[in-house]
C-alpha cells in the first residue's frame, strides 16, 4: 500500500482533487471524468496540476499533464511517481 492510500493519511489525493475541483468531500470521485466537471476547465487544470505538484513535490510531464482527464488518472500518476 503506498503511503497516500493508507487510511491514517486520510486520502490526500482525493481531498486534494475535490478540493481543487470544487466538489463536495461526500463525491464519488473514481468514475469522474473531465468532461463531466463543468468547472473543470483549462484554467481549473492548471491549478490541480500545481496544487498536486507542490503536496506531493513531484513534477508532471508535458504529456502527463496532457493526460489527466480524470481522477483515476491524475492518482495513478501521483501514485507511480511516489
């Protein structure tokens, strides 16, 4: 189990992403796509990209970024980079 899924760690990655996204901490989070956050547009992507970048002290790639389109995968990303 990697350290952000340990339950003493509380979900970062999920409270992070709501957070950022605006949802409530109650959302089912691992269907959600991009297309299916109205608020989620260029400029929402930017800064979850940087919110992520700064908690985790990791660093995306152009095509990593380009390929976050929804929760699952901006925590598989955070999750092979830990």
């Amino acid at each position: 189990m990697n350290q952000w899924e340990t339950p003493g760690r509380g979900g970062e990655i999920e409270a992070l992403f709501l957070s950022v996204v605006h949802l409530s901490l109650e959302t089912n989070v691992t269907s959600l796509q991009r297309k299916d956050i109205p608020g989620w547009d260029s400029l929402r992507h930017a800064e979850l990209i940087l919110a992520a970048q700064n908690r985790f002290g990791i660093r995306f790639t152009v095509k990593e970024i380009l390929s976050i389109d929804s929760f699952e995968a901006l925590k598989k990303i955070i999750l092979m980079r830990a």
